[in-house]
C-alpha cells in the first residue's frame, strides 16, 4: 500500500488535508489557502502559504507561512525572530484599580483584605510601615510567622499579574493595631 492524501476544500481555498501511511496511521494538517484582508468581514484575516513537499515526510515537511493579519481594516506585519520563530507581544490588561487600602483593626487578628473575585486580574499589596512585617494569606485566615501565610517585609511590595492572579480571598494579618497598607486590585 502506498501513501494516499485526501483534501477536502471549502471556498475560501483553505483545506484540511489528511495522509494514510502505508501502516495505516494518519497525518492531518490544516493547509492555509488566503483569507483576502480587504474584502473579508470576519474580526481577523490572515494570509499564508503550506509549504507541502512530498507524502512520504508530510508531518515534517508541511509548515505554514503567515505573511500578515489584519486588525480592524490595517494590515499588520508578523514578528518573527532571526530563525523565523513566530514573536509574541502581550497587551497589556486595561482597567480600573479598586483601593483595597487600609489598616489593622485589630493587631494579630486576621481580616478580609479582598473577597472572592472571579474577574481580578492584579493585585498589589505593599506594606507601608517603616518597621513591621505585614502577611497576607489566600482562601484561609492570614497568621503571623506561620507556614501559608505570606511575608512582606516593612516597605515591600507583593503583586500579582500576568500568567497567574489569584481571584481567591485575601486576608491581611499584622501584629500591631493601626498598621497601615496600601492595596490596589484590577
């Protein structure tokens, strides 16, 4: 038995392409075609070029060349690195910041510093007291010195944002009365 490639085409010239080996095993692969950037009027467009050479190496001879995307109607270059490795580039996250600032009510007991929040996508706590450690727990009561909790020494700050935030509650634990913190959370 030979290798054998089916193509099933849609009228955008894009297919999906899959190769039967001689052992029976497949090998599928989406083969880009040109998505057209000045007519389409899907959110984004793309155009590239399958660089399919032969069946016998098709899972690793076959690639995809994306030439550019379109956002809005601007055509946008990709990056890529000097080995032609696709580049990323992060948005920063836009939003409001909620103050979470305040004080110890009451030294060595522990407080809500910020409740449950689904949607939270930073966190900053930094311990403004020139003198005295401040700790902050998650899901559970915070506690002085105590394993689970987090250390934040006098004038250091504690920020969550980027690939991983908490939306757990925050709980807040210093040894004195009036000890002073500035939270803000997005």
């Amino acid at each position: 038995m030979s290798n054998s490639t089916v193509s099933v085409n849609n009228s955008r010239s894009q297919s999906i392409d899959t190769l039967w080996l001689p052992d029976g095993s497949t090998r599928i692969k989406l083969a880009i075609g040109t998505k057209d950037v000045s007519t389409d009027t899907e959110d984004a467009a793309w155009h590239g070029i399958a660089t399919h050479t032969d069946g016998a190496t098709f899972a690793a001879s076959d690639g995809v060349v994306v030439a550019a995307g379109l956002d809005g109607t601007t055509v946008r270059k990709l990056l890529v690195d000097s080995t032609g490795r696709l580049l990323t580039v992060n948005a920063p996250t836009q939003g409001n910041l909620t103050d979470r600032s305040g004080t110890i009510t009451a030294g060595t007991v522990s407080q809500t510093l910020a409740a449950v929040n689904t949607s939270r996508k930073y966190l900053m706590v930094q311990n403004i007291d020139a003198s005295e450690d401040l700790w902050i727990n998650f899901t559970s009561d915070a506690a002085v010195a105590t394993a689970g909790s987090i250390q934040i020494k006098a004038g250091a700050t504690f920020t969550m944002e980027g690939a991983f935030v908490s939306t757990q509650l925050v709980t807040v634990i210093a040894t004195t009365t009036a000890h002073k913190f500035t939270a803000k959370e997005g």
